[in-house]
C-alpha cells in the first residue's frame, strides 16, 4: 500500500499544554520525571535484541512507546537492521500496522520478509519533503494501530524529535529515524542511538550470499552503555545472533 500524507502540511509547532490531549500530556510530564530518576523507565515494554545487547540496555531490551535512531555507514546495513527492529514491533504488537516513510520508499518485500516482517501490515508513505515526513511519523505514531514507523533520510530538530517521542509513548508503538552516518550527529531527543555497518557474512560462498552480518555499536542509550559487537542475523532459528563484542571506540563514547 503507497500513500502520501495531506498536500503541504504547516510546520509543526511546539504545542501549548492546553492544546495537547490528556495522554500527551501526561507522556510528556512521565518522560521529565524519568530523565531525574532513569530507574522509572524499567517498567517500559521491550523488545528483546540479544541477551548481549539487551544487557546494555537499562530497560532489558529495546524499548516501545520510545524513538530510536539508527546511522548507518551502508544504506543495506541500516535498512537491515531496522527492518529486523520494525518486524520485532510487529510481532509484540499483533494486528497493527507499520509504517515505511520516505521520499521514494523502495522497501524490499521479500527481504524485510526473511527479517520476519510481514508485507501485509506494511504500508508505504511517500513524503516529498522533510516536514511531510515528520508529519506523517508523528500522526502515525499516535495511532494505536500502528506498531512502528520508520523515517528514512530526514534529521529532525530536538523539538521535532520530542514530539516523536511523546508520539509514541501515547500510541505504545516505536519511532525508528533512520539515515546515513555524520561526523557529528549532535544531540538527540532519541531513547537509543546506534551504528550499523556491513560485514561478510559467516555462512556466504561463491553461491550462497548467507545471512545479514553487521557491526553493531550502540552509540547512546538513556541511562546505558555503549558498546560494539558483530552480530548476525539468523533466518533459520529467527534470531540475531552476537559472535563477540568490542569496547566502545572513543567516538562512541562521546556521541
């Protein structure tokens, strides 16, 4: 399914208390209170990743109801990887939706497939411009009937980007940014931060390519710990498997 949001939406604009609803408000007031006490935001619901990924996570696993960025050193690495993130929102939230955002979304079927998310519950959104993009990733996430959306190519501001993630704590679902790697990402409104780059696979030959491989660093986690490991995604048993973990380079301790 392909749709493109409202013709020239407005730039979005910080809303006033009052003219944001009840559940909004009350996401906002939560996620000011947790950044005092980062211990309040255990009781969100996750998604596992790895038991070795999970256990730099201060919630145990990825988070819903949150926004996530995802950087990538490949276009193929980090659409990989987003596209596993995207099928594990689907399978914790059964019967919603998933949105795909871009300028010209080209999502592949068969291989988001082989992640494991179904092209049934896939809808494509083309959005010519950033703030079309943003618009239709914030009204998205607010929907209880969406399980994630992803934006490709577009670097929100801190004031757009809290608004997608007070977008998703009222919708329950994940908010994935995903776009090419900077020098200098700079701050973030985002839960997590992550790397991904390319890596041989450990099952390839001459005639079989294997698995997705990747070098996976997270970047920043709210209340975490950064860190680098190979992983691999497993088709057969459905699974991201971890070979080994890195310390942290210097840049991702900085970023």
């Amino acid at each position: 399914m392909l749709l493109s949001p409202r013709p020239s939406p407005p730039e979005p604009e910080t809303p006033s208390p009052a003219a944001m609803d009840r559940a909004a408000l009350l996401a906002g007031l939560r996620a000011r209170i947790a950044r005092f006490d980062p211990g309040l935001e255990t009781g969100r619901a996750t998604l596992p990743l790895s038991p070795e990924l999970d256990a730099h996570l201060p919630w145990g696993g990825l988070p819903l109801a949150g926004l996530h960025e995802v950087l990538a050193a490949e276009p193929g690495a980090g659409m990989g990887f987003a596209g596993l993130l995207l099928a594990r929102a689907q399978a914790a939230l059964p019967g919603r939706s998933v949105l795909w955002i871009a300028d010209e979304p080209d999502a592949y079927p068969p291989g988001l497939a082989s992640l494991g998310l179904s092209a049934a519950s896939l809808i494509l959104v083309r959005a010519p411009r950033p703030a079309d993009a943003l618009w239709a990733a914030e009204e998205g996430l607010r929907c209880p009937a969406i399980a994630a959306a992803l934006v490709m190519n577009v670097t929100p501001d801190l004031t757009a980007a809290r608004r997608l993630q007070l977008a998703a704590e009222t919708g329950g679902g994940i908010g994935l940014l995903l776009r090419g790697e900077d020098e200098s990402p700079g701050p973030t409104a985002a839960l997590t931060r992550w790397r991904l780059a390319a890596r041989p696979s450990e099952g390839g030959s001459v005639h079989q390519l294997g698995d997705p491989a990747w070098e996976i660093a997270l970047l920043r986690a709210r209340g975490g710990r950064p860190g680098a490991w190979a992983g691999e995604w497993d088709a057969l048993r459905g699974e991201l498997r971890v070979m080994g973990a890195a310390a942290p380079s210097r840049r991702a301790l900085g970023a």
